[in-house]
C-alpha cells in the first residue's frame, strides 16, 4: 500500500514537472507521524493542535518561496519564532508553570524533529540533478534497507547490534541492509539515468544506508524512552507511520548533501 502511494505520488510530480505531490505527501506522513508521537508521550489535544499548525506552516516554506512573497530560510526563521511565541502563550494558559520543561519539551521536540529531517526529500526534488529521479532513489535505498534489515536480522540474526536501545536489531541485519544499500542505489541509479557515476552511486548507496540505520536507531530510543514498541499497527511487523518514516527521516538530510556535492 505504502510503495503503490509512493509512486502513484512521483508519477504525478514526473507527469507535471510540478513539485506538488511530493510535498503534500511529506507533509501528510509528518503530521501523522506526529500525531503518533504525541500520542505516545500522552501530549494533550491543545499542544497536539499547535504542532499540527506549526508543521503546517513549516511545511508552506517552499511554495511561499516559489511564489516570490519571501525566501524560505526567512520564512523558516519568522515562522519558528511565531510558534515559540505561541508555544509560551499555551503553556502559560494550560499551566504550564507548575509543571516542568517536558510540557513544552515534547511538542517543540515532535516538530524540529520531523520538519528539520523529512523536509529534505521535498528539497531534494527541486535540486538540479536529483529531481522526481533523486527522491526515488532515496526511497529506494533507505525503505529497502529498512526492509533488508528486518527480512536478513529476522532469518539470520545472531548477534545483538544495540540490545539496550533495540533487543531485535542484529549486526548481521545491520550488515544485510548496508550491502543493500549499495546495491539499490547502483540498480536504481542506472535504471533511472540519474547523474551519478557508478562510484558515486555507491557512495550514495553507503551514505544513505547508513543514514537510513541511525535513523532507525534514534527513533527506537526515542520509542524506548517513551516505553512502547511500536507507534501504531499500520502494517504488520513495521508499525506506524513514524516507524515507517524512521530511515527516511535519518537519510533525508545525508542524500541532500550528497546531491549537492556530487551535483
């Protein structure tokens, strides 16, 4: 289900030359993302509603500066800025003062969090070079180690890679994904005539992959901080949207830098 929206959305983008769909798709997986993840650390409905405005907000950086009115960094800066102003004011009126930090901690955590990485596949799209190919390519590499990790960790698993963070994640999954990773990002690269040399594409290969692992990891010890093990039941061995989105939102920010450098 996951995959046929993926590229029903990049079809859409590829078809019009619009970067579009792409956007809208990653604000629909941060905002449930999101909404998972205050559920998990039992954020109440009014701080739930600011996030959601807030990454809302985040998110129309790139159309606001496609339309001229102002450059997305001044956008981003004014728009944070607004949401701290606005983060005070609802803390002050739930009574946040008797409480501690954490009030204000965890909404503003949710937001920087999955704005500050999963904004980057949109970025990526508008990047000479990568375009509709380039977010393919980092879907395919990151969700393939993703799924790499899981099918080799769960068959062939032996060894614990982080047993305090995650007990299931094994070095030889760990080990699976990496060499997936290569190969995904060679296969791909070539098969969609991306601008990337063979070596380059391995390189993106192993930086993504890696990426797309940390990713995992952090998402896990912010699962295990919160004592649960999955932020919902979407699919079947994989959870929610967050534990969907955890690898992309790892890699997201390594595969704009290795554009912009090999670009």
């Amino acid at each position: 289900m996951q995959t046929a929206a993926v590229l029903a959305v990049l079809l859409i983008d590829w078809r019009t030359k619009q970067a579009f769909a792409v956007p809208v798709l990653m604000w629909a997986v941060m905002a449930a993302s999101l909404v998972e993840l205050y559920r998990l650390a039992a954020v109440s409905k009014p701080y739930t509603l600011w996030g959601l405005l807030s990454l809302t907000a985040l998110a129309v950086g790139p159309w606001v500066n496609h339309l001229g009115v102002v450059g997305e960094l001044e956008w981003a800066a004014a728009t944070l800025i607004a949401c701290l102003a606005g983060l005070f004011l609802l803390d002050w009126s739930q009574g946040g003062l008797e409480r501690g930090l954490e009030s204000m901690a965890v909404p503003l955590l949710g937001v920087l969090y999955l704005w500050g990485c999963l904004s980057f596949v949109a970025r990526i799209e508008v990047l000479p070079g990568a375009g509709v190919a380039g977010v393919a390519l980092l879907f395919a590499v990151a969700k393939g180690s993703d799924i790499a990790a899981y099918y080799v960790g769960t068959r062939l698993g032996r060894h614990r890679l982080a047993p305090r963070v995650s007990p299931k994640k094994s070095v030889e999954g760990a080990v699976g994904a990496f060499a997936a990773s290569l190969l995904i990002a060679a296969v791909v690269a070539r098969l969609f005539h991306i601008a990337l040399s063979p070596v380059q594409a391995l390189l993106f290969g192993a930086g993504v992959g890696l990426a797309a692992q940390a990713g995992d990891l952090a998402e896990s010890l912010l699962k295990r901080k919160l004592r649960c093990k999955d932020s919902a039941q979407l699919l079947p061995g994989f959870g929610g949207v967050l534990d969907i989105a955890d690898s992309l939102a790892g890699s997201a920010p390594v595969a704009y830098v290795i554009f912009r450098l090999l670009g």
